[in-house]
C-alpha cells in the first residue's frame, strides 16, 4: 500500500483517486477550488461524473501542506495551464525521495516546455529535484469508463525504468494494465498533440463527414506527431504505442473526449468560444495550438492538420475552406521520408530556423488577380512562414478607393485562398486598419508594393518592419482591361 495524494479533484483526478483507493491504497485528494472538496464531502459525487460513487475512504483536503508532507506519491492533475503554478506551490513541501506523477496534457506556449519540463523547472527553483522522479501517465483513458471500472491500458513514462516501475506497480488494477515507456518526451507530445487532432476529426464529424474522414485524420495525425516527435529526437515506437496511435484513436472516435465534442461543436458552425463554453469544461487541444505550431516551424516539420486547426481556432478560418486547403496540398508519397532521411534531413538545418514562426500581412484589391500580384504574394510569403492577406472588401474599393471591381469579395477571396503563397484572407475594410491588424495577428512583417513606398512607415511602431518590393511594371489591371478593350 502507498500513500498517494492527488492534487486536483477533476474528473481525471477524482477517477484515479477511486481506482487507487480501490486498490488499498492510502489516497488524498486536493483542490485549490475550496467549492470542490466541499461537494465531494458533501455528497461524495463529482458533478460530471454522475455513476461514479466516491469511495468514503478517501481523505479530502483544501490544505496542500497535508497534501505533501509524507506522501509517497504526488499526481498532479490539474489543467495544463496550472501546472506550472500548482507545480510551485507544491515544491513548497516537496522533498526529494517523492515521485510526482504527471497527467496533464500539454505543450506550454512561451517556453515549448512539455509538463514533465514545467514541473522539473519550478520544482528546482526550491530544491534539487532529479527529473527522473517525474512520470508521464498517459494513453488511452477516458474518465468516464475508468471511473466504471472498464478495462483499459496507460503508459508510465520515465527515463528512469525503475521509478517507471514504481508507478507502474501502484497504479496496476484489475482492470488498468500500466506499461512503462523510458521516452517521456515523446509520450508527452503525443498526448499533447492527439488532442488537436481529436479538435479536427471533430470539426470533420460537425461538417457531416463519415468514418473515412475519422481514418484518415487519425492516420495522417499520427504520421504529422511522429514526424515532429522524430525530429525532436524520439524514439519513433511511441508514436505507435498506447500513448500515440491508442490515445488518438479513442480521442478521435469517442464522445467521452472534449476535443471530439468541441470540434464537433465548431464544425456545425458555432464559434470557438460557444463551442468551449458547451463541452463546460478545459479542451487541452485548443491550449495547445501555439506551442504545436512554433514546434512545427522550429523543427521545419509540415503539421497540415495541425496547421488547419490553427487557422479555424485562431483565425476563423471556415472549416470547409480549412479542408478545401488540405485537399488542395499537391500530391505527395504517404511517406515521404524514411524515419533517418527525416530525422536526418530536420537535425541539418534544426538551427536554419528561428524558433519564431513569421508572419505577414500585405494588402490590396487583387483584382483582377494578375502576376503582378503574384509575383509580389510570392515574395510577401518568401520573408517568413505565414501569408496573410487584407483583401480590400466591394465596400471599401467603392467607397474608399473609388474603384469597381469586376470580381466580387468572395470570388476574389477565393482566388487568393487557392494560391499556396496565401495562408488566410481577411476582409480590408478601412485604410486605419492595419495598426490594429498587426497586434491582433502577431505581424513581424508588412509587405506592400513599392507604388506604396513610405506610406506605412508608421507601423515601425509597433515593431513591425516594413518592407516595400518592386511591382511588376509591365502589368497591371488597367493595362489588360485598355488591351482588352483594342
Ligand atoms: N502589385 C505589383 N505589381 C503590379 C501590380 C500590383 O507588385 N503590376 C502589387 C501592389 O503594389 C500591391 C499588391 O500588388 O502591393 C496589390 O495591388 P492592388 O490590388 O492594386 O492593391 P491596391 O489597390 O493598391 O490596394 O491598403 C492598401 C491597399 O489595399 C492596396
């Protein structure tokens, strides 16, 4: 029997308290919301896990101290984004013959620090902790069926294979069969990254696509995390293991996961905030976006599902039109890179990138669409990751520019979304604009032609550059409509 404390009473961590209790251990469960041990004392419920009685044998507690002094192992389970700070105030009371086990998910946005990393980082501010007594508990596990006792399987990750097997031996049941992983890294991102890819089989499943869309997400979302856990130096087994392809698939096929439901939510059309707020609780794979994507540059690894999900999150791009760009991708063989030629090709030029993904932002009429305009999106795209467009709106070219389009908006938007140097079109409604454009989607560089030469200089400001290129000279939209009209 093991003295256990479980610091966070979610869904996650209340089901783990059970089976463990369940199992004759000696089990407390924190929280830092008061409210919440309260409830479970009172009524010995959680409220999201309603066939689930609270075994009476285990201690509630709102003092974290109590928590931590002498117990033999720590779970945290908390929401990605507390770790650090839970991690903190943990540290506090830690001593060093203690194990923490980790079951968040997530990558931290700021520093790409997987959770094991936060906690090891916050941990060695208060005292020399080694990283190895920290363990990944991760894979195939939803609450809702662990919490009834239905058989299921999960991965105890540490580099350390004999602190693996401690955790490995308590939190073996009847019905958890625990395997261990010495690649914690990589189970860390794959139970990460699984949770966008479960954001995009749902998102498929709102937009009334079949099991066949489910597959191939699931297919191609594994290959996408393998390929960057690979060039971040892991092992490609992971991928393939309970926590990889075993946590994707339940993630992506079952109601039980947030992610799924979520996507679901925003591929029938709601926003992503009515989406979040209807699943009621945290969705791990919206969290964990812009971390997936600074990796995605940092590494020179292509996530296009990834990527996808990023536009319709954090851009609002349409989910048709996300899937419409995804089919649009040129062809390529299913594995384009043997496991080495990847690794080797990514570790090359692992230092050619800046940790940084670029983005830019030009703007303009586009119409008609001509290869003046391409050659100067080309270039646009050619100065970093990430090409946005300002396409001006029928309002603002009338109204403001005192011009007549021959193609609409939503023709010309959709000519420039075609085109692989453009990665999203946002409507140009006002020439004052592009100040607020440049904070909102994190500008590095303004693109214009040189026709414009010094009139945005003013968004230096904001630590934008501002770079005017050479039109084309030879071509524009009056020329071809004078030669057209000879
Ligand atoms: N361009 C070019 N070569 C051409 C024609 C256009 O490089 N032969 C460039 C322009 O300099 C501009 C972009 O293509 O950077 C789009 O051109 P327009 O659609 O003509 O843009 P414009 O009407 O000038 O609107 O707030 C800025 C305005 O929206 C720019």
């Amino acid at each position: 029997m093991s003295k256990i404390s479980i610091i966070g009473a979610g869904t996650w961590g209340i089901t783990l308290a059970n089976m463990l209790c369940s199992c004759h251990h000696d089990v407390m469960v924190w929280s830092a919301i008061p409210e919440e041990i309260d409830y479970i004392a009172a009524n010995h419920k959680h409220p999201k896990l309603k066939n689930t009685k609270i075994l009476e044998n285990i201690k509630l507690t709102k003092n974290l101290k109590e928590a931590i002094i002498d117990r033999e192992i720590i779970v945290l389970a908390v929401p990605s984004v507390f770790v650090r700070s839970t991690s903190a105030k943990v540290a506090q009371y830690l001593k060093q013959d203690q194990i923490i086990v980790d079951v968040a998910k997530g990558i931290e946005p700021d520093t790409l620090y997987t959770m094991s990393e936060i906690i090891f980082e916050e941990i060695n501010k208060v005292l020399p902790f080694e990283q190895e007594h920290i363990v990944a508990l991760s894979g195939p596990t939803h609450a809702e069926e662990v919490s009834v006792g239905l058989p299921s399987t999960i991965v105890s990750a540490s580099p350390d294979e004999s602190v693996a097997k401690i955790v490995q031996e308590v939190f073996t049941s009847p019905f958890m069969r625990v395997y261990t992983n010495n690649d914690i890294k990589g189970v860390e991102i794959c139970g990460a990254l699984k949770n966008i890819i479960a954001l995009a089989a749902g998102i498929a499943h709102g937009l009334g696509y079949g099991d066949n869309a489910t597959a191939a997400l699931v297919t191609r979302g594994i290959h996408e995390i393998s390929c960057l856990g690979v060039a971040m130096g892991c092992p490609i087994h992971t991928f393939y293991g309970l926590a990889g392809i075993g946590d994707l698939v339940v993630t992506c096929t079952s109601l039980h996961s947030r992610n799924n439901q979520c996507g679901i939510y925003i591929g029938q059309g709601y926003s992503v905030k009515d989406a979040i707020d209807k699943v009621g609780m945290v969705v791990e794979g919206i969290n964990a976006l812009d971390a997936a994507y600074v990796l995605s540059v940092k590494y020179n690894v292509e996530l296009p599902i990834i990527r996808a999900v990023y536009d319709v999150v954090k851009f609002g791009l349409e989910p048709k039109v996300a899937v419409i760009n995804l089919f649009n991708r040129k062809n390529k063989a299913e594995m384009p890179f043997s496991t080495l030629e990847l690794l080797h090709e990514n570790l090359e030029n692992k230092n050619t990138r800046s940790t940084k993904m670029k983005r830019v932002i030009t703007y303009g009429t586009f119409d008609l669409l001509h290869y003046g305009h391409i050659n100067l999106l080309r270039r646009a795209k050619s100065l970093g990751d990430y090409l946005i467009v300002a396409l001006s709106t029928d309002e603002f070219v009338t109204l403001q520019k005192k011009k007549v389009c021959y193609f609409n908006y939503a023709e010309r938007k959709s000519l420039l979304e075609a085109m692989r140097y453009v990665d999203l079109v946002i409507p140009e409604e006002s020439w004052e604009q592009k100040r607020e454009d440049c904070k909102q989607y994190h500008i590095d560089t303004f693109v214009m032609g040189d026709n414009w030469e010094g009139k945005f200089d003013y968004l230096e400001d904001e630590g934008v550059e501002v770079i005017y290129l050479p039109r084309t000279p030879e071509i524009s939209t009056t020329k071809i409509k004078d030669d057209l009209n000879k």
